[in-house]
C-alpha cells in the first residue's frame, strides 16, 4: 500500500523519465542527489573548461590474477582520471546552489551559473561503508568564471581533489573519465556554438 510520501516518490521518478517498470526497484535502492558544474573561461581567445582529478580512494593491491578487460569507456593507461566538479546536494540546499558551492570547494574558483544543462541518472554500488546499489542524480549547470585561482584549495579538499585545472573546451570530451560528463561538456560546447557566452 502507497502512503503520501511513497506516491510523492513515485511522481517524482516519472517526472525524471524513469519507467514505471523500472522506478519500483529504484523506490527500493538508497538515493543520492548531486550538482556540479561545467565552468568555462576564456584564456588567450581559447574556451577553457575547469577540470579535477579526484584523490584515488586506495592504493592499487597486488594481484596475481590477471586484470579484466577494459570497459568500453575506460581511460587510455598512463593518464589521470579527470572528472568534472560535483558533490552531494547538502539538506534544504537547491542543487544550483550546491553545484557553486561544489565548484568552488574542488577547484578553488567562484563561478555563476548560465543554464541547467541535464540531470544524469546511474546506479552504481557503493565501494565504501555499505556496498548498497544506489540511484543517482546529478544535476549539471553551465557556469561562467567569475573569480580565483584553479586548484587553490584547501588542505582538507585535497583529501578528495589531487588537483583542479584548467583544459581547452574542444578537447575536454577526450580527457575526462566518464561518458556522462563526456556528453554534458558536449552540450556545453554546443550550447557555446549556438547560443555564445557574453563575459
């Protein structure tokens, strides 16, 4: 039996574009809500987008099985993990706002906000505390460079951020590590093409 809330949920699922068929097994995972932002600049009459590469969570372990074969999507060997700034939508926070706030904490930058450009939608298992499947969203927003210096973070940042910086917009979608991000810098550089980006 549905109480409010449960409906509540249900509608707000739908309103994703989440199938019916599918939403009852995401009521049932743990949920997360995320912002980030897509920060461009203009450096030398070159569109700049601004970058991090997360700390590795762990040390890689010795095995002596063999390595499993590369995803679709995976990086090319030898080159960082590149991803665009994001974090957890904090309690009564809006995701605009927490996409400034997500920005400004990983790469050092103050940056205002332009457009939404999508909400991507994954499950992933969780590698730490719990192991739950969860159902994410994370909510993009182009943003234009306001203030600050790329990668001038805070020494408990860098628990999170290794490094923050600065990389030419037309060749973003080949450096960063996940195809989502890969298609949101996509919709900024066209967004960029047909609309511009007045300072």
């Amino acid at each position: 039996m549905w109480n409010a809330r449960g409906s509540e949920s249900r509608k707000r699922l739908g309103s994703w574009g989440i199938p019916d068929t599918v939403s009852a097994k995401v009521r049932a995972m743990a949920r997360e809500i995320s912002a980030g932002g897509v920060v461009l600049r203009e450096i030398s009459g070159v569109w700049q987008v601004a970058l991090i590469e997360p700390q590795k969570s762990e040390p890689k372990k010795e095995s002596r099985k063999p390595a499993p074969a590369p995803a679709k999507t995976a990086r090319p060997r030898g080159r960082a993990i590149l991803g665009l700034p994001k974090g957890l939508v904090d309690a009564g926070e809006k995701p605009e706002a927490a996409a400034v706030r997500e920005v400004r904490e990983e790469t050092g930058i103050v940056a205002e906000p332009v457009t939404k450009l999508c909400d991507n939608k994954y499950v992933y298992v969780r590698t730490w505390g719990d192991g739950k499947r969860v159902f994410k969203i994370v909510s993009f927003y182009l943003m234009r460079y306001v203030s600050g210096e790329i990668d001038d973070l805070k020494r408990e940042m860098r628990i999170e951020v290794r490094r923050a910086l600065w990389v030419p917009l037309a060749d973003a979608s080949k450096q960063l590590a996940y195809s989502n991000e890969r298609k949101v810098v996509r919709q900024a550089q066209e967004y960029l093409e047909t609309k511009g980006f007045a300072p």
